[in-house]
C-alpha cells in the first residue's frame, strides 16, 4: 500500500522520462478501483485473481499453500523493469516488506543512470584541483518500507581519474562509508564498473573512473526507528558520509584525500490500512474501508478451497492454543 501511493506521488516523474507504470495484483477489480479512487491513482491496477500472470512471471509466493486462506496467491513483492519489447533487464526483490524502491530508484534503473533532485538534502566540496564531491540523499524522505540511497558523486576534471578495486600496494582505492542512527538499515556499497588503464611502464591494468561518477549506497528504515505501529520519535536523523580517495593522471597521483559530509534527513509517517494495529499512532491512515473486500476475498477462496480453509482455520485455532500454553508456561 505504502509503495503503491509513493508511485502515484512520482507519477509525474515517470510520465516526463517517457515510462509506463503498472501494478498486479491477486485483488479483485472492485477493490482496485476503490483504492485508486480513493488515494488518486492514475496508473492502471491489474487484477490477477486467479494469479495466472503471477505464476507466469515465477513470483508466486511458495512459502504459503493453497490450504491457507485467503493469502493464497499473493505474489512476493517486488519491480520488474523491461524495455519496449518486454524484456527484463532489471528487477527488485527483497526479504523484507520495509524495502521497496520508490520512484526515483526506479527511474534511475530504467534509464541507466542517477537523476538527482536538486532539492534534495545534498552537502559538497571542491578542492583546489577542481575535484568535486557530493553525497546526497536520494528518493526522498525516510520513511518505513521505503528503500532510499545515499549517492556520492565525484565530478573529476578532465585527465584526473580515481581508483576501484583492487589496486596495488601504495595505491588508495576509492571507498564510502555511511552511518547513521540506530534503526537505519545501511547495505552494501554499490560502485558503477570501472575502466581499464594500461599504464605500460609497470605493466599494469588498473581499475579507474572519470567524469562523473556515481556510487550508490542503498539505506532503509527499521521499527527502531520508524513503525507503522507508532508516531515518529523525532522528525529527521543525521547520516554521516565518508569519502576517502585519491586522484591521479596518466604520470601523477595527488595525495589521498578524505571527505566527510553529514545529511540532514527527514523522516515521514506512511499510508497505513484502517484496522486497529495501525490506527491512531499519527500515520496516514486509509481512507476507505477494506470489510467488503476482504468478504468477497473469503467467500472466493471459501468456494475455491473448501477443505483447505477448514484446514486453514484448525490451523490457526491449534497455533493459539500452543501461544496460550506457552504463555502459561512462562
């Protein structure tokens, strides 16, 4: 839901570059369009009730069986980007549902390259050889099941180049390092490939960019620091980027340099469902109400697995009996 309303905030986004953008779902058409009336949707939400499309893509969640209710059929979320012939080449998959790409990683994966928002929280330097080096946050606020990156771009004069990894002895590979507080989720870095150059007096082949280079470090929030079950504890966190590298031409290495910046990122509340857990702790609450969806959900799955929702429900009364037992027991 969360992810859904994100995308209409970007549509435009989308629409400027030139990309379609849809969503599937198992739901049926009658929810899909209260939803989208309700938050606004432009985009079209397709309904896969029978989870035909779902299984033909090979997302369909595995882990739940046809015996359990009404969640049969759900997919694992996650993107898939294709080009105009319907051809995969990129997709996002994660374990987790506090991690979704927003628009802006979305674009960036279908066009190949970063586009930054020049109002996004960014800090900078510029040293005296004319390098420039800036970390931004990039997709917007931070927010629970929302995955943002923090981009540190270099923009290297002509002829200057920084290095990969690996590189000999004596030689300072590039590297980035960002923190922040406790509940910020920081993955690994994510370096753009890197060129070859020859330097034929030392025989070597060295891992080096120029121009403008963008590395990618992808960060999310965790329920230590945003919950969809509680109101926000403060409204922004500090992120501390590190950058330490060293520039050279052809026949010179400058000295290594370091670089510290500090982003100043806001935190925002999500869309939330309107049932109890999530109700009145300050979040963007629904605004439509999901009881006749979930009626008509029952009663189609009822009709399309009699046996297995019996089971279904013998199921979950013999999970509370044992909660109970071990509740007693502690």
């Amino acid at each position: 839901m969360t992810q859904l309303v994100e995308l209409q905030e970007g549509y435009n986004k989308f629409q400027e570059q030139g990309i379609k953008l849809y969503a599937i779902s198992y739901d049926d058409q009658e929810v899909l369009r209260d939803f989208a009336q309700s938050y606004g949707i432009e985009y079209p939400l397709l309904s896969d009730m029978d989870s035909a499309v779902i299984k033909q893509f090979g997302i369909l969640n595995t882990q739940i069986q046809p015996g359990d209710a009404v969640l049969y059929g759900i997919p694992y979320p996650g993107t898939y980007i294709t080009d105009e012939d319907g051809v995969v080449i990129q997709k996002f998959f994660h374990d987790t549902y506090k991690r979704r790409e927003g628009p802006e990683l979305l674009i960036d994966a279908a066009l190949g390259r970063v586009v930054l928002d020049d109002s996004a929280p960014a800090a900078s330097e510029t040293d005296d050889e004319g390098i420039k080096v800036s970390a931004t946050l990039h997709g917007g606020a931070i927010k629970q099941g929302a995955q943002r990156e923090i981009i540190v771009r270099f923009e290297l004069p002509e002829g200057l180049h920084i290095y990969g990894q690996p590189v000999p002895d004596g030689m300072i590979p590039t590297t980035v390092t960002v923190s922040g507080p406790e509940g910020l989720a920081v993955e690994e870095t994510i370096f753009p490939p890197t060129e070859q150059l020859r330097l034929e007096s030392l025989d070597l082949d060295l891992p080096v960019w120029s121009g403008q280079v963008d590395i990618r470090v992808p960060i999310y929030a965790l329920s230590a620091l945003q919950s969809e079950c509680r109101p926000l504890d403060q409204d922004e966190i500090d992120i501390e980027v590190a950058v330490r590298y060293q520039a050279c031409d052809d026949n010179v290495c400058l000295l290594p340099k370091s670089e510290s910046f500090t982003i100043t990122a806001p935190l925002e509340t999500i869309h939330v469902q309107s049932i109890d857990l999530h109700m009145g702790h300050g979040q963007k609450e629904a605004t439509f109400d999901g009881t006749p969806h979930l009626r008509r959900l029952l009663i189609r799955k009822i009709r399309q697995s009699p046996l297995g929702f019996v089971r279904y429900i013998f199921k979950e009364m013999g999970l509370r009996r044992a909660a109970r037992k071990r509740a007693v027991s502690d």
